[in-house]
C-alpha cells in the first residue's frame, strides 16, 4: 500500500491499483476516473478513462504474480499540456514579431530610405544642368548596387532627353537643308 500511496502523490495520475494473479486488489489509492472534472479542451487531448496496465513478473521465476494499472489524471496532463503550448504560442509570437521589427527596420535603412533620397533629389534636378550629374548627390551616382543603377538609368534618360530636346529647338529655329537659321529664330 506504500508504494501506491507514494505514487498517487504525482498529480498526473488519478489512481493506482495492484492485483494479484487472481485479480484481486491487493493496493488501492487515488480518485475514481468518473470523480475527474474533466473540460472538454482536456478530454480532446487525452481520454480520461486512458488505463495503463503492466503485468508484475516474478525476478526469479518469470511468472506473472499480478498487475499494476495506473488511470492518468486528464485535466491535469490536459492544462499542463495547454499551459506549455499556450507558453510556446506567445514567445514564438514575441519572436516573430522582433524579428519583424528587425527586417523592416533593415528594410528602411538600406532600400527604402536610401531610395527616397534619390527620388528627392532627382526631382530637383535642374534640366540645364549637364544631365543632372552635378545636382545629385555623389554617393548616388557612385553606388555599386541596384540604387546606383536606378540613378545612372535616370541620368541617361535625363541626357537623352536633354539632346533630344536641343535638336528638336535647333530643327525648329534652323533650315533643314541649310541649317542656316530661320525666320522664327529671327522673330524670337
């Protein structure tokens, strides 16, 4: 009866009885299964009337000499079970969200702020000035990545335009066959 008293004390357990080869209880301690106040969160993760038994073999013999059966305590594997999850839940939850902060912050610091600067200063570019090379900052147009790219893309696009833009006012004040200027040069 000890043995069953001391093990009866792990609050995981329900009960615990000892029988004999004739089925006869020997020991006995512990609630009945029914007794449990078992939620249904609980009973959906471990059955109450789960029963574990074990045959008693006899060292020198080899004989079964009775059983051990042990009913666990369902509400209480059910809540620590739900208690540990629930504590995983909420780290990992924490952890997302850290590492989140982490990657919008890298985000911010090495693709959208550097991005804004340039689009700020390609805005003030100055159209008469030599292809806005002079206007935007240095460390833009030196970049070696996509930024870099991205500027020195916009800065041939600005100069094409530019020379596109002084052939179109030359072909407008000058003769096409002479390229001597014209009358609107003269009136302008």
């Amino acid at each position: 009866q000890s043995i069953v008293d001391g093990l009866v004390k792990y609050e995981s357990l329900a009960n615990i009885a000892i029988y004999d080869d004739r089925n006869n209880t020997l020991a006995y301690a512990g609630i009945s299964v029914e007794q449990l106040n078992v939620d249904w969160l609980s009973n959906l993760i471990i059955d109450k009337n789960t029963v574990f038994s074990s045959d008693l073999i006899r060292y020198e013999t080899g004989n079964s000499v009775g059983s051990i059966r042990v009913a666990v305590n369902a509400k209480k594997l059910g809540d620590d079970f739900l208690n540990r999850a629930r504590v995983v839940f909420i780290s990992g939850f924490f952890r997302s969200m850290f590492l989140m902060l982490i990657f919008l912050l890298m985000f911010y610091f090495v693709l959208s702020r550097p991005l804004v600067k340039a689009i700020r200063e390609i805005s003030l570019v100055d159209d008469a000035d030599d292809a806005g090379r002079r206007t935007i900052a240095s460390h833009l147009v030196q970049r070696n990545d996509e930024l870099g790219e991205l500027v020195e893309s916009f800065l041939n696009l600005l100069g094409r335009r530019q020379r596109a833009e002084a052939k179109l006012r030359h072909m407008a004040f000058h003769d096409e066959l002479t390229d001597l200027p014209n009358r609107a040069l003269l009136i302008d």
